[in-house]
C-alpha cells in the first residue's frame, strides 16, 4: 500500500489497526560509468515496496535526495546538507505522527545517510515532545541499510568476492538492472581501481576516485544477481520490519 496511491480514508483506515509505516531513502549521486545516478533511491524505493507488500505495511514516498556531499563534483549529483537531511526528515515524521503513526521503518540505500539519519532521529525525539504531541512518547525510528542485511551481504561475497567495493558496487548496479532492464548501461572500466583513500571534500574525492567507484567491478553485475539480491533483503528486511511493530509472520 503506497501513501501516495491512497486516500486520507485509507489511510485513516490503516491507522486503526497499524501505526506503523516505511519509509525508502536513497540518494541522487554517481555510481561510476556505468551506474544509474539514481542507483542508491531505486533499490531504496524497490526494496521498500517489496517489503510493503509483503508485511501489508504503508510506504511513504521515497526521500530521493540525501547527504551525498562528496559525490557533487560529479554531473549530476545532488545533496542535501546534513543540516538540511535533518530538518527535512523531522519533518516527514512529524506530519506523520501528527496523524497518528508512531512506527517509522527507513529503509536506506546511501551509507552517506547513517550519520545524518541517527542524528534526525534524536532531533525528532526532542522535538515532538517540546510538540507536546499525544504519542510523542510512542514515536520510534529504525534504520535499516539494505546493504548491510546478513543475507545481501553474504550472497555479494559469495557472486563478486573482493570486487564488491563499497561505491558503484556490483550488487546494487545488479538490482537496478533488476529494476530497469532497459536502462542497463555499458561504458570501459579500467581494471585499475581506487580503494582505500578516506573521505573529505568533493574535488578531494573525485582526484582520488576519479572514475566514481571505490574498489568495486560493476561489471560483473547482471540482472539475475539483482533479482536474488532484491529477494534476500525484501525478506529480511520484512522480518525485520515486523519484529520492529510487535507482528510476526507465525
């Protein structure tokens, strides 16, 4: 059930029995030459309605821009400050709990976003109860990276080994070919590539990364692989997501 393709009965409807709700966020940033800008929103969003469907939980839209500061140096990447992220998703939270849900479940595509998302959350906690809102006190966030779920990372060790990387990785260039065949892309790759170099600014980034990935070949990605990847993390991340509202699958 997605918020956006419902109406305010509906959703009324849902809230009497749920107060639970899933929130997809990602990123607009580069994902080297051969990865969608887009990479890190769509297996957000993809995953998140998966888990959706699977749990009968409601999805709000996909947060499609993060913290991604370090990728600007790049056409085509955007970011949100971190200050920016924060207020945008306390914001989204208190809306929704204004409404009456109090369970929010991000199910995150950007490791950008971690720091920032953790510390929304403690902004948020403090803000609703200065809001003296009813269910202040009820209000709990969870996050859950796609990426690091046992299962996903297991399954990318066992078909990429040490050409997994961390940027531009082969196992989420693999679920957006999943999700958008027809957008796979093809581009060379030199088998040179940058790892290892800690983060700082944009152009300091882009010097020691200059082609966008980080220690990752992904061109060993196929849709086959994304299809298995998506599985593995829907049904995790549903157990999760369950165990998180008080439900299990019996």
């Amino acid at each position: 059930m997605l918020l956006h393709l419902s109406t305010w009965p509906e959703v009324e409807t849902y809230l009497s029995h749920s107060q639970g709700i899933i929130l997809p966020i990602g990123s607009t940033e580069q994902h080297g030459p051969t990865g969608l800008i887009g990479t890190d929103a769509i297996c957000a969003e993809r995953i998140a309605h998966g888990v959706g469907e699977v749990t009968q939980a409601l999805v709000a839209p996909t947060i499609n821009v993060g913290m991604a500061l370090h990728h600007t140096a790049f056409p085509g990447s955007m970011s949100l400050r971190p200050s920016t992220l924060i207020l945008v998703i306390r914001d989204y939270i208190t809306s929704l709990a204004k409404a009456g849900f109090t369970q929010f479940f991000f199910i995150n595509g950007h490791g950008g976003n971690m720091a920032t998302l953790k510390a929304a959350f403690a902004e948020t906690y403090a803000i609703l109860a200065d809001l003296n809102l009813p269910n202040a006190d009820r209000v709990q966030c969870r996050l859950a990276n796609w990426f690091m779920c046992h299962s996903v990372y297991t399954l990318a060790k066992q078909l990429y080994g040490n050409q997994e990387g961390s940027h531009a990785t082969p196992s989420e260039v693999a679920l957006t070919q999943y999700a958008y065949p027809d957008a796979i892309k093809q581009a060379p790759l030199s088998p040179e590539v940058a790892s290892g170099h800690p983060i700082y600014g944009a152009i300091d980034f882009r010097r020691n990364y200059p082609d966008g990935r980080m220690g990752s070949n992904p061109a060993l990605a196929t849709p086959e692989h994304g299809q298995q990847l998506y599985e593995a993390a829907v049904k995790e991340l549903a157990n999760q997501y369950l165990g998180f509202v008080g439900r299990s699958e019996g």
